[in-house]
C-alpha cells in the first residue's frame, strides 16, 4: 500500500509541468523504520522529521541509505548541539 501510494503521488508530480524542479519530502513523523524503509525501497531519498528525539533514531539505523533529512520544526539552542552536522 505504501508503495503504491508513493507511486501515485509521484505520477501526479510527473503529470504537471512545472517551472521549476519538484522535490518530495515524505514526512516521517509517528511512522516505523520499517515503513520508512518500505518507502526507500521504491526510491524515496527526502524525508521530513519535527520530532528531534525520533529523527535521530531514524536517522542512525537508516544511514547505510544516503537519505536526506528535513528538520520542520523551530529550533531551540537544545535542538541546535543536538542536531546531526550535514555534509
């Protein structure tokens, strides 16, 4: 079901004719690793985490990946030392 969700949404994005590039960015709140990994498996690369805490869990046992992660949350000085470095 994921699967097939993640393949029509990015059948629509492919429908439109955009002006600019599209990126999707699936939101990983409350969502299992193995859903996140269901996800990767059909080509999903950016993902989307407002929790820190969850973000972090996620991001070390899906770091063989080369995912991209998106923080949506404001940050505080706590979030900030806290927060993986990007490359």
């Amino acid at each position: 079901m994921i699967k097939d969700n993640l393949e029509k949404v990015q059948i629509r994005i492919n429908n439109v004719n955009h002006t600019q590039s599209v990126t999707l960015v699936a939101v990983s709140k409350t969502r299992s690793i193995d859903e996140l990994q269901q996800v990767v498996d059909v080509g999903q690369q950016h993902f989307a985490e407002n929790y820190l805490q969850e973000a972090l869990i996620k991001i070390n046992h899906l770091k063989s990946q080369n995912l991209i992660w998106h923080f949506m949350a404001l940050f505080s000085q706590i979030n900030l030392k806290n927060c993986p470095k990007t490359q």
